[in-house]
C-alpha cells in the first residue's frame, strides 16, 4: 500500500488475508514451517482462556437450586454435549475425558469462528493505529482475528483428534489387537487382502482428519472472505454502493450466525464420533 | 489466453461445479427428512439434529473447494 494513497480492490482483500507473522512480511512460500502466525496464536489463545474462564465461572458459582440465567445456559451446554457423546461413546471411562474435550473444543470453536461477525475493519484498523502510533508503517499491520479462518488452527485441532484416536485405538484394543485390526479389516484375514486393507485404513484415517479440519477452514474461511469482499461494496463511497454493503452485510451475517454454530457443532460431533469409531471392533 | 484468464476460469469451475454436488446432496436429503416427518413427525426433532450434521458434511467439499478458488483469486501461490 503505497503511503497517501487508497489501495485497490485486490490489494485490500489481500491485505485482509495476510497473517501477521514474526517477519512482518506476507508469507512467500505455501509452507514455511518457520514462521508463526501471531495474531491467529494471539486470539485463539485468549478465546481459549475466555471459554475456559467463562465455564469455571459456571462451575464455581453453581447452585443445586433455581439456577440463574448464566448457569441455566451453561447446564443446557453441557446437557447437549452430554447427550451426544452418550449417543457415541459407549464406555463410561472414556467418557469422563471425551465429553468435556468436545465441550471445550465446541465453545471454544464457537468463540474462535464469533470473530467473524465483527467488522471487518474494526480490529484491523485499531491495530493499524496502535501500530502507527509507534511509528510502523500502517501498510504492514497485518492483522486476522478470525484463527478458524488460517489454515492451521482447525488442521491442528484435527490432529490432536487424530492423536486422540490412535491414543484410545491402542488403549482399548491393545497395541497387538489394533494392528491386527489395521490388517485384517474392513475386507478380511487373508495374506493378499493385508496391502489392501491397510491402504483402506491408511486413507480412512487421513481423509477423516484432513476432511474434519479443512471443512471447518472451508466454512470460516469464505465467509470471512464474503465479508470482505461486501465490504469492498461500502469503500466505492456512493449512496448505492454503502446500501447495497448495509442489505448484503446483514443477510450474510444473519445467515453467517448459523453457520458458525453449526460448524462449531460439527467438528464437536464429529470429534465424538471419530473417538467412538476407535472404541469399536471390526 | 493469459493466465489471468486461466485462473479465473478455473476459480468459476471449481465453485460452479463443486455446487453441483452439494446442492443435489442437500436437496435429496433435505426431501428424505420432509418425507420422514410427514410419516413420523415425533421423530423430527431428532431427524432435525441429524439433518443439520449431515448437510455440514455435504458441504464440506464444496466449501474446502470455495475456499482452494479464494485463495487462487485473491493471493495465487503460483503467480509471479
């Protein structure tokens, strides 16, 4: 962005999807493992402490009579993740860990794709200021609070799922058990079938996990996009164009609301299910 | 053609296409749950869960296309 002059439309855009890295340049390679996203690690750590502050808070002042309004959202929370991981998971021991992962990982999932509804400018341009006001120049305030929305947040909780399922595949079936599994199903015990049906188990495990982080990214990813690209509506600065960025900018995070939630929900119920696949025998 | 050109044609295809599929998915099995309340509509409320899950994961792939046709549009890898 040129200093004293407006960007254009795809410099804007493209300034909206550059993560803040500890380079303070736009990341050059598509996989660079040296580089963090700190803005992404910012807001996904704090929304973490918000989750986990707001369900101590419930916990701490629960009260076995009328509950008040806060604990009654808190129980319906965990009575709805409850239900389902009762419908999935069917040991009780396991339950006891899985149930309150998938509550953390639903409202903290929830918390994380939220961000989106904020104005797409708002944080940004605080960032822009505070940084300016150091004496950065604001054209490099790079800054995305939507963490679901870069790449590495969901591809990283579908791997701690993953691990989660390796972890109770050997835990309930035993190392020599669940290796004899990886062989034998889904086809059956036969020396020529062991290639095939590894290669089959190979490819479930892989296409679980990297369809169960990049369809969150998907999902956060356009719409976040989609705001963008409407707010691009309001910056042509004539009546028609700011109405057009008002109308458009409403029925899209109308629609964008459910579409977290959903997706939030999702990822919990398939975190549910794919840890209740590993309590299962073939 | 340029490859400017290339790209764009190819960010349409990808979403045009992709939507093919996930709207004949969730239209089959949106008419699957209508047709399931109307025969058992004490069961809706818990077909409606269900619904919901799976219209997520039809789109799924879809969406991870949209969103692979973005990052083609806007902040092309293989550009330069």
């Amino acid at each position: 962005m040129a200093s004293g002059s407006a960007p254009t439309s795809s410099e804007y855009v493209v300034h909206h999807l550059t993560n803040l890295n500890q380079t303070g340049e736009a990341q050059a390679d598509i996989i660079d493992f040296s580089l963090i996203n700190l803005d992404t690690v910012f807001w996904s750590f704090g929304l973490g402490m918000l989750a986990v502050f707001v369900l101590y808070r419930a916990a701490r002042n629960a009260s076995a009579g009328v509950p008040g309004r806060f604990q009654a959202m808190v129980e319906i929370l965990v009575e709805l993740v409850d239900n389902q991981a009762k419908g999935v998971i069917h040991s009780e021991t396991s339950r006891k860990f899985v149930a309150p992962l998938a509550l953390t990982v639903f409202l903290w999932v929830f918390l994380l794709n939220l961000m989106d509804l904020l104005p797409v400018d708002l944080l940004p341009s605080l960032w822009a200021f505070g940084l300016s006001s150091i004496g950065v120049d604001p054209g490099h305030a790079y800054m995305r609070v939507v963490p679901t929305a870069d790449v590495n947040v969901p591809l990283g909780m579908s791997l701690a799922v993953l691990l989660m399922c390796l972890y109770y595949n050997i835990k309930i079936k035993g190392l020599g058990g669940w290796l004899h599994e990886l062989f034998t199903a889904p086809f059956g015990n036969h020396f020529i079938l062991w290639p095939i049906n590894l290669l089959m188990q190979l490819i479930e495990f892989l296409a679980k996990t990297v369809s169960h982080g990049l369809r969150l990214f998907g999902n956060m990813f356009a719409g976040e996009l989609l705001f963008v690209l409407i707010a691009l509506l309001g910056g042509t600065a004539t009546a028609l164009g700011f109405l057009g960025h008002v109308l458009a900018g409403t029925a899209w995070a109308l629609f964008h609301i459910l579409i977290i939630t959903l997706q939030a929900f999702i990822f919990m119920m398939l975190t549910l299910v794919y840890v209740g696949q590993a309590h299962d025998h073939h | 053609m340029t490859n400017v050109a290339f790209v764009a044609l190819a960010c349409g295809l990808i979403i045009g296409l992709g939507a093919i599929g996930a709207c004949i998915g969730i239209g089959l099995m949106g008419g699957k749950f209508i047709e399931a309340s109307a025969r058992q509509p004490e069961l809706m409320n818990e077909l409606q869960t269900k619904m919901f899950l799976l219209a997520g994961l039809i789109d799924a792939a879809f969406l991870i296309g949209v969103g692979i046709a973005m990052m083609f549009a806007f902040a092309n890898p293989f550009a330069g």
